[in-house]
C-alpha cells in the first residue's frame, strides 16, 4: 500500500483537500491521508435537491451520505465543509444527461459529473484553500513518470477499476490530483475503514444515478425533455413497422428485453433514431461494426494521438 502523495516535503505541511461523498471509499481516504499526517480538509459537495433521496438506499451525494460524511470528518478529526454546487450541477450534468437521452445515445453522468464538477470547479476550490493535492476514492492510480508529469493507471483491483469514467481527466489536471485507493481491493478499503473505527465500514456502494431519487430515470428526462417520451414506431431493418414504443428514452443499442414485440428471433435494437422517433431492431448479427467514430477524445498518453491509432 502506498503511503506517500508523491509530492516534496513534509505531510504535515501538506494539505490535501479530499472530495467526501460519504461512502467508504472516500471516507477511508480521508482517514489514510489523516492517519499519515498530511493536513486534511473534507469536502462534501450538495448536488442536488436531496429531499426525496435522503434515505433511499443505493444513492449517492443524498441528505444522509452528507451526513454520514461530516460524522466520518468529526470521528478523524478534520475540518469538514458543504457546498453548495446545485446550480453548477443541473447545467453540466442534469441538463445534458436529459439532451444526451432525447438525442438517441446513452450517457453516463457520473463522467460528465468527474469532468465539469469534481476535476474542473472542486479542483479550483482546493486550490483556493492552498491545497497542495485534490484526493479522491475513486479506484485508479496516478503514477509519476520520468519527465515529471503524470499518468493514469488502471487499478489493481481490475473489478473495481474507474479510469473509464475519469478518461476526461487532462495532463494540467493529472498534477493535482490523487488517488490513494488504487493499489487496494474493496475488501482491503473496508477492513481499515473498520481499523479506523469508520461507521459506514459496510456501507452499500452507490448504485443509482445520484439525481434520480424515484430511481426511474425517465421520470426526469420526461420532465426536462417531453419530446423524448413522444411514441413512435418501431422498424426492422429494411424499414418495416413491426411494432410502437412510447418514447425512445426506453431503449439503448444493444438492448434486447423489453422491446414488445413478438419474434421468432431474438431482435436487438440496433439504432436509435431520434428526429424520426424510432428505433431499429436486428439480429444480434447487425450489431456488429469494423468502424467507430470517437468524439471528445481525450489523448494523455506518450507521443502523438496519431501514432497510437494510425497503424490498428
């Protein structure tokens, strides 16, 4: 286990601001970093109106992990503070998870949430409080390299690994920040969330889109976006109507239960067309691509983007 920030100087002269969601995870950070000497400062961010959520199990950044995130800060002793981000919240995440779905993709707000909230106005935060590192629980690694900046590794734990949703992360960003559950298992975080007395040692994992207390995403999409719940039709692969959904925000590509239609094949969805209203359905067969097109992307490893693609 490392036991180190990798940055000059004594920990005792380090502040380190840690991002407490109020799970394990990020708790058991915070108690490490504490425990090691570095000068911790917890912050708890409020995303959200987290009235409806406040008990519902399987919820992030609700009413009782705030909660649960200030007992931890007392119970280790260090300076814990809430913010309020919910405007900042609806803009970047709420509002284009909702456009994302009316468009026919799929999106998952928790990279969108890592991009413009935690790594992008948290990280400015920090900074402003004279932090030296931003440290959070997510389940990668941050490696110095030999020209001095830094990568982004996958995590030991390869069941727990999170470097998908922190690929947004850029080289500037990468420097400040740091992830000191990467070289451990889930297990291993929970046992000395018990050795530091934690309360939320067996706290159940966030599971359900942290904004969506009802748990049924489409509630919010239908509100923020009514034309995605309009009904249209559905189409096999040549055109043919062979069915009608009551909105497209019900389906994803590769999707094959639920679709409501009755085959002698198995069908899939395999294109989602939002101007027309209607979703394409195949044989696993037409899922099948030798082409993608990327958008976003975002290159921090050694040498040009080019190289690493041009010769697949």
């Amino acid at each position: 286990m490392r036991n180190s920030l990798d940055i000059e100087g004594r920990p005792q002269d380090t502040r380190v601001v840690v991002a407490m969601s109020g799970g394990v995870d990020s708790s058991v950070t915070a108690a490490l970093l504490k425990s090691q000497g570095y000068d911790v400062v917890g912050i708890t961010l409020q995303l959200y109106d987290h009235g409806a959520a406040t008990h519902r199990k399987g919820a992030c950044c609700a009413g009782q992990d705030i909660h649960d995130a200030r007992n931890v800060a007392e119970r280790i002793g260090i300076p814990h503070y809430v913010l309020d981000y919910e405007s900042r919240f609806r803009q970047s995440v709420i509002d284009n998870f909702a456009e994302s779905y009316a468009s026919g993709e799929t999106p998952v707000p928790c990279i969108e949430c890592n991009r413009s909230i935690k790594f992008r106005d948290l990280l400015a935060t920090a900074r402003e409080l004279g932090a030296s590192v931003l440290a959070t629980g997510h389940y990668v690694a941050s490696r110095a390299l030999a020209d001095g900046s830094r990568s982004l590794v996958c995590a030991a734990d390869s069941d727990r690994d999170q470097s998908y949703f922190l690929f947004a992360t850029t080289r500037d960003q990468l420097e400040y920040l740091r992830f000191p559950l990467g070289d451990m298992t889930k297990p291993e975080a929970r046992e000395l969330a018990r050795r530091f007395g934690l309360e939320v040692a067996d706290k159940h994992d966030s599971q359900d889109i942290c904004f969506v207390p009802s748990g049924r995403y489409t509630d919010v999409i239908g509100r923020l976006r009514p034309n995605a719940i309009e009904p249209g039709e559905i189409v096999d692969l040549d055109g043919h109507v062979i069915g009608t959904h009551q909105g497209i925000i019900h389906f994803t590509v590769g999707q094959r239960r639920g679709l409501g239609i009755a085959s002698g094949t198995p069908l899939y969805v395999v294109k989602l067309d939002a101007a027309t209203r209607r979703v394409v359905v195949g044989p696993r067969e037409a899922l099948r691509m030798d082409r993608i097109s990327l958008r976003e992307v975002n290159w921090i490893g050694d040498g040009p983007l080019d190289r690493a693609v041009g010769s697949g």
